[in-house]
C-alpha cells in the first residue's frame, strides 16, 4: 500500500497559503515570461493560469511550469522560491534535480553509440571487461536500458560514490532473476550504463554527454552534479521549510533548468540526436510494458510519454503528447502536486473535465497530529463543516498518508487513531482498512489486524497483501 501512496500522491508544501501575504501572491502573478498568444490560445492560457496560480495560492505547487503546444510555448512560469530561506524568487535559469528524468542521458547516449556501430544492445555485459562477476555473461545492455537485468541491487545499501557501488556489483554473484524474465527499478542498472559508455568512448559519461548532448542541442544552463551554492542552483525543503540534505550518490546527475529540459524533449521529438526507430525502442520495454523504461511510461493508445523524477524533495514530471502535439513540464524542489497538476493541465488542454486542487488536508492537520492527534481530528472535523470545498476530504490519501508518516515516526497509537478516522470517513475503502491493519499489525494487535485485513477483502481486496498478511498474522499467534 505504501508503493501505491508514493507513486499516486505527493507531498505538500509547508504553510497555507492563507497564511501568505499579499506580496508573494502577486509576485506569483508577475513573474510570467512574455510570450505573444494568439487569441485561439488566449482562454486555454488563462485556463492553465488560473490552475497554476490557485494552486501556488493554496500552498500546492513550487517551481517552474513550462507548457507548448504545435512546437511555440505558449505558457511558462515561476512560482515560488529558490530554497527554504524563501528569499530568492524563482526564476526560468534556475536549474533543478530532475531525479530520474536524468536517466534519459545515459539511455540516448547509448543509443548514440549503437547509431555509430560502437555498441549492440544486445551486447553483453562482460564484453567490456568491468570486473563484474559471471552474472556479466548473462546481462545485455538491452536488459539494462529496461531494468529486466536482474543485477543485484544498490538502492538498498545507499552507496555514497562510485566506489561503493562498485564494490556492491562486484561482491555480489547471485542475479535476482533470470535477465528479461522480470522487472526491477534499481539504479545499478544506470551505473552499468554509463561505464559502459565510459569504457567504449574513453572518457567520463559527462564529457561524452556534455560533447554530444548539451553542447549540440545548446542546453547552455546544465551541469553534472552542482554544489551548493553554484549558480542559479535550487535546493529542495520540505513542508517545514527545512533544507533537504545534499545528495552523496552515485555521479552523473544533470541538473537542468525548465528551458534546457524543453529543448532535450524537442530534439527527442524531431530526431537531432537519435533516429525515430531508436526512439520507439527506448519508449517500449519489450519485459515489462506497463512498467515503462529508461525514457519513463509511454501509453502507446495515447501516444503518449510521461516521465516523472523524484530526489528528496525535489520532483519533476513531463507530459510528452506525440497525437496532440503539445508537451508539460513541471519541476519543483519542494515536492508537492507535480504529478497531479500535469495530468489536470492535460486534460484542460484536451478540453476533459478538470478541477483546481485544493488544499491538503493532510498539510491541515499534519503539524497539530504531532502533538496531540485528538485536537488533529477536531481540526479536522472543523475544517470539514466550516471549509469544506476549499479542502480535499473527498481525498483518501490524504488521511493515509498521515497515518503512514505517523507510523513511519513510531506514533504508532497516533497512527492507529488516524487509520481509524480514515475508514469511518471512507468505509467502503480496502486500502485504507489494509493500512489499519498494518498499523494494528505493528502494534501487535493481531485479533484487530485480522478483522481489518478480511474487512479489505470484503471490500474488493488489495491486490493480494491483506491475504499474505493474514497468512503472516496466523503464523504469528500460532508459535
């Protein structure tokens, strides 16, 4: 349940917007780029503006949003600040940690390889003599680029440098699978790739890069693994206004600015660095087709490729519509609606029926379920008969995830309590009596966890965890 949590919803920036003064939403009004707008544009602009601007307003969006439709942009902006000291505005040149859009560098530079008669995707892996174990034999580059390698992961042991996850690969002999026979996101997949780039061209994966990708496609604002403190760098903070901790990992992470992301997304398109058919093999995973590959998810009957990154708190998504040709791109360092917003863009430009998001409820009450849960859910009760349509009670996961953050603190009596109030508010939702029975699991309450995992399944189920759980429960009243 918690995958799901994480990949459906965000976390919210820090203080109401209520609570902003007059001055930041206005500053928010007047940092739009100028861009001519024809009038057949001219409502749909609004449109996307009064979405973006409420929900900067209700505390739900900072960063950068930049939208094109038939090759022009027709929409940018900056919302917000550059750090947790809410001093510097935001400004198109300040450059983000896209997460895992950056994977996207390493998968084109391979193929610019193939395209050059300098590598196969179906090469092995121990063809280039890195000092893997006999698994090297079994790996193809193909495997990497899609994640069905089978690789032992790194992810788990949180490898600081280069160094480290190098000694990972190399002590560990055992695949996890047999290659392009499952699915696995693990970034030892992307190590491989860029020394593999590496150990064919002769220099660094981020010379080859800047040569052959940035420089081209003048992507004059990007750079590899910034420092504090380099220009127009962001920093991610949370909902509290605190300072994510500066990442120690794996290298060869481009940082990029709103601008440089379009172009790298526009050359994609029209094919100045990869041919159309390395493309769509890059868009398809052949292993796993609902999983996504190195260049995101590509929705094939939508014609339509979504990448989404996520580094502490920095988040990024694009929304690449080859049948409508129209592209959205939002990056924030303070990760909050960026999934949701581009998908509420998309369906506004595809004239569908949308909604401006309201505020969190989670955000609402989260600070106050801290220190005293009871006085949480009377905030919430009056927020409920008092704000109803500002706030988002008709939300699930808004209550889940609160439950989980509570949980995840070891609050676990105060989780229990916030599970419950999510099942009397939402009684017909299976994932939220599996989460209370995870909570009443971790306490040791089995009779309680029993009750609510069959109450999941009565409900429709939860893909088969409330079963395994109950399984694990009998198991462990019977010793």
């Amino acid at each position: 349940m918690k995958n799901i949590i994480v990949i459906f919803l965000c976390l919210f920036s820090t203080h109401l917007f209520s609570q902003k003064s007059t001055k930041n939403t206005q500053f928010a009004k007047h940092t739009k780029t100028d861009i001519k707008v024809d009038k057949t544009n001219k409502k749909l602009i609004n449109q996307i503006d009064s979405v973006m601007v409420k929900s900067y307003e209700r505390g739900l969006f900072n960063g950068n949003v930049l939208i094109a439709k038939n090759n022009k942009i027709i929409y940018q902006k900056s919302f917000g600040f550059t750090d947790e000291t809410r001093q510097t505005a935001l400004t198109d040149k300040s450059i983000f940690n896209i997460g895992s859009i950056a994977k996207e560098f390493n998968a084109v530079a391979i193929i610019i390889l193939v395209e050059r008669g300098l590598l196969n995707l179906d090469d092995k892996v121990s063809k280039f003599n890195l000092g893997l174990p006999k698994w090297a034999e079994k790996v193809t580059i193909r495997h990497l680029l899609n994640y069905a390698s089978g690789i032992p992961p790194i992810e788990q042991l949180k490898p600081e440098n280069d160094a480290e996850a190098w000694n990972i690969l190399r002590s560990n002999d055992s695949l996890l699978f047999e290659p392009g026979t499952s699915y696995r996101y693990d970034n030892g997949n992307v190590f491989l790739q860029r020394r593999i780039i590496e150990k064919v061209t002769g220099i660094s994966f981020e010379e080859f890069v800047i040569k052959n990708i940035v420089k081209p496609l003048k992507m004059t604002n990007s750079v590899f693994d910034p420092k504090f403190g380099y220009k127009n760098r962001t920093s991610c903070y949370d909902f509290d206004n605190v300072k994510c901790p500066e990442m120690q990992f794996i290298s060869g992470w481009l940082w990029v600015d709103i601008n440089n992301l379009y172009k790298w997304i526009e050359a994609m398109n029209s094919n100045r660095l990869i041919s159309r058919e390395s493309l769509q093999t890059l868009l398809n995973n052949p292993y796993a087709i609902d999983e996504g590959g190195s260049l995101g998810r590509y929705i094939e009957k939508d014609e339509l490729q979504r990448h989404n990154g996520v580094s502490y708190k920095f988040e990024s998504i694009f929304l690449n519509d080859f049948k409508n040709n129209m592209t959205i791109i939002l990056v924030s360092n303070n990760l909050n609606r960026v999934w949701d917003l581009g998908y509420i863009i998309h369906n506004l430009m595809l004239g569908k029926d949308y909604e401006i998001p309201k505020k969190s409820v989670y955000q609402a009450i989260r600070k106050e379920s801290l220190d005293n849960v009871n006085r949480a859910i009377e905030t919430y009760y009056l927020l409920k008969e008092n704000s109803k349509n500002e706030y988002s009670f008709e939300n699930s996961g808004e209550l889940n995830k609160l439950g989980y953050e509570l949980l995840r603190l070891g609050k676990i009596n105060e989780s229990i309590t916030i599970f419950k109030l999510a099942t009397s508010e939402f009684p017909k939702d299976a994932n939220l009596f599996d989460s209370l029975g995870e909570a009443y699991f971790t306490d040791k309450q089995y009779d309680l966890a029993l009750d609510s995992y069959k109450k999941a399944i009565s409900l429709g189920g939860t893909k088969g965890n409330a079963e395994k759980m109950i399984e694990k429960i009998e198991k462990e009243m019977g010793k």
